[in-house]
C-alpha cells in the first residue's frame, strides 16, 4: 500500500479504505478468501482487517487504527481511513463487495497464467482446473 498514493483507487485500496471507514462491511464475507493468494501489495493486510472486524465485530474505525498503531503501514492506513466516497453506506457497501469480487477475478486470471506457464507439467487436477479457469468469461 505504502508504494503508491493513497489517492491512486486500485482494488485493495478501495477496499480496504471502505473496511476501515465501515468494519461492519466484513460480516458480508465468509472465508476462505479467494483474493488472499492474490501477489498484489496490500493484500494481506486487507485480510488481516477482515479477520480482525470479524473477530470484533463493534470495532470502530480509531479502534482498527490503535490496534495497527505500531505496523509499519500506519501513515497509509490513516490516510485511508479519512478517504472520502462519494454516496451513501448502501453505495459503500456495493463498491466494497465488487472490489472484493474484482479481486477474486484478478486471482483466478493469475492461476490460469501461472497454470498455463507449466502447461507441460500439469498433474490431471491442474489440467481439470485450468479448463475451468479459461472457461470463466473476462
């Protein structure tokens, strides 16, 4: 998160800005989280914020920032929690799950990359599963 401006929207950073300002956002998702294999910077620490609002769920927003008071993406996560959004809590919430699903989408683009670079070596499961992959509409 810290390479780039807070104002620059990619995916985690929408996401994980929305789940700071609204941590009751985390009770839409259920684990295992498809997005978490994604090698994308932020990822992990979106995940660790949804456990950590599913854990406790009355979390508030100054409570989520004391809790990563000494993490090292602090500053970022500051910035992001005062990040406005245009709309209401209902808008937040549909922007929230579709960058979630977006970043599901992102995932499985990845495996099927990473699937077709070995596409000499794959076991039948792999096969199977690339078949699906390329199956998915983009």
């Amino acid at each position: 998160l810290a390479a780039a401006s807070p104002q620059e929207r990619t995916l985690v950073r929408t996401a994980v800005a929305l789940l700071i300002q609204n941590p009751q956002f985390a009770a839409a998702i259920e684990p295992p989280y498809l997005f978490s294999d994604l090698r994308q910077p932020g990822v992990s620490l979106l995940v660790e914020l949804i456990e950590l609002c599913k854990q406790r769920p009355e979390i508030s927003t100054a409570l989520i920032l004391e809790h990563f008071d000494q993490h090292e993406q602090l500053r970022a996560l500051q910035k992001l929690a005062v990040m406005e959004f245009p709309g209401s809590e209902h808008e937040w919430r549909i922007e929230f799950l579709d960058a979630l699903a977006r970043l599901d989408r992102q995932t499985q683009i990845q495996r099927r990359d990473e699937l077709q670079a070995r596409l000499g070596s794959l076991s039948d499961a792999e096969k199977e599963e690339l078949r699906s992959l390329l199956a998915l509409k983009p």
